[in-house]
C-alpha cells in the first residue's frame, strides 16, 4: 500500500515522552551473538534426512505423510482424496498445479465423477468463502516445509485464500521435497530474503502443523477441534 502518514512524529515524540526517554530514530544494529544454537538443529542434515525427520514428526501431529513424484502425483493424490469421502473440492488458484500434471484430475476426472472442484477467485469474494466451508477437501501447496515440527508454511496472496487450509473438512498440503528445512529458523531466513528482493511480503503467512488440535484443557490433546478433523502431507520429489 502506498499513503501518507499523518502525524508520524508527533505521535512517536508523545510515545517516547510518556516512556520519559528520548525517541529513539536512528536505525537499530543487529546484535551479533556469542552463542546462536538455533543455527546449529540438523545443520548437516540432507533432503533425505529431513525428509526421515517430517515422516516421524507426522506420525506425532497425527497427519498422514505420502512420498511420490510427479509421475505418480495424480494417482496419489486422487487415492487421498478418496480416502477422505471425496468432494467437494476447494483449491488454491496455482500453476504449480498445471506444472505438475494435476489438470486432467481437476477439471476432467473429478468433475466426470461428480466431484466439484472449485478454485479460488478472488473476483468473487464472499463466495469464495462460502465454497471453501462447504468444501470437504481443501488442498494447497506448501511453501516451506519445516522438517523438526511437520509444519507447512503458505504465503497467502489473492490467489491462495486463507481459508481453502482451514475451513474445509479434512486437509491435503502438497510438499514439493526441495522446500522442506530443518526448522522456524531457516524460514525466518527465507522470508527475510524474499523481503530483501522483492520489497514485500506475503499478504499472510500460515504456519500449520497437522490438523486443528487444542491440549488447553489439563494438557490433553484433543484433534479436530475447530478445523480440518484430518490432514495429509504429499511430498513431491522434485529434486
């Protein structure tokens, strides 16, 4: 968004002068420090291993992990669907999805089986959500994978809604391999990078890990609370 901004520094001045200390307006450096472990979590770790370190991680955030390449990913990702009850069908609005051979599926295949798929339109506003809350499958694509903790990263824009993760019944994050990373930490690298290049960043930035799940209550965990009651990774090999 380009604007004006009205009263930038006499508001900052009141701020810093109720906190009784002067504003501070030069750039803050960045501390270098001495011991930085967060760096140091599968730092060696290969595609491979990573991708050994989401498979258990799953199995512990109870989200099913499958493992296939782009030959196979139709098929794969038909039997998942399948599995889940089938449509409805909400998705992002995605080349990958046309890059990966997923069009014959999507606009042949289900729709001959009486499967609606619906892909987001952000002309269409309001109706995308609607779509998305009836949807019985919601399927995106992640973004960056983190291997430690099984959880999928997705950059929203007008193009990937929000609400195509969360709202339908059940849930299917397709990992290309090539996106997975030891942890939070190289993520926070790679959405600084992208800032530096571009100048911007992602209208919203979902970290999901698994289906919806709460352990608020004396620590137990419950699954399926308030969103997809079930997920499912696929990981593309695409190295």
């Amino acid at each position: 968004m380009v604007g004006t901004i009205q009263n930038r520094d006499k508001f900052l001045n009141q701020i810093a002068g109720r906190l009784e200390r002067p504003r501070i307006s030069s750039a803050v450096e960045r501390p270098t420090w001495k011991f930085q472990p967060q760096y140091e979590v599968l730092k060696d770790a290969t595609q491979d291993d990573l991708l050994e370190v989401l498979t258990e991680q799953c199995k512990k955030i109870h989200t099913n992990l499958y493992v296939t390449d782009r030959k196979d990913l139709a098929t794969t990702l038909n039997k998942v669907v399948s599995g889940y009850g089938g449509g409805p069908i909400v998705t992002w609005k995605d080349e990958r999805f046309s890059q990966w051979g997923l069009d014959p599926l999507f606009k042949q295949e289900w729709p001959s089986r009486k499967m609606e798929v619906y892909e987001w339109n952000h002309t269409k506003g309001k109706e995308n959500i609607a779509k998305a809350e009836k949807a019985n499958v919601g399927i995106t694509i992640s973004d960056i994978t983190l291997a430690e903790s099984g959880t999928v990263v997705l950059f929203s824009n007008e193009n990937k809604g929000r609400t195509v993760s969360f709202l339908p019944a059940t849930y299917i994050a397709l990992v290309p391999k090539s996106t997975l990373v030891p942890r939070i930490t190289q993520a926070a690298q790679k959405m600084r990078e992208i800032h530096k290049e571009t100048g911007h960043v992602a209208s919203c930035i979902n970290f999901i890990t698994g289906p919806s799940n709460s352990a608020d209550i004396e620590l137990n965990l419950v699954v399926g609370v308030h969103g997809p009651v079930k997920a499912s990774y696929i990981v593309i090999n695409d190295l």
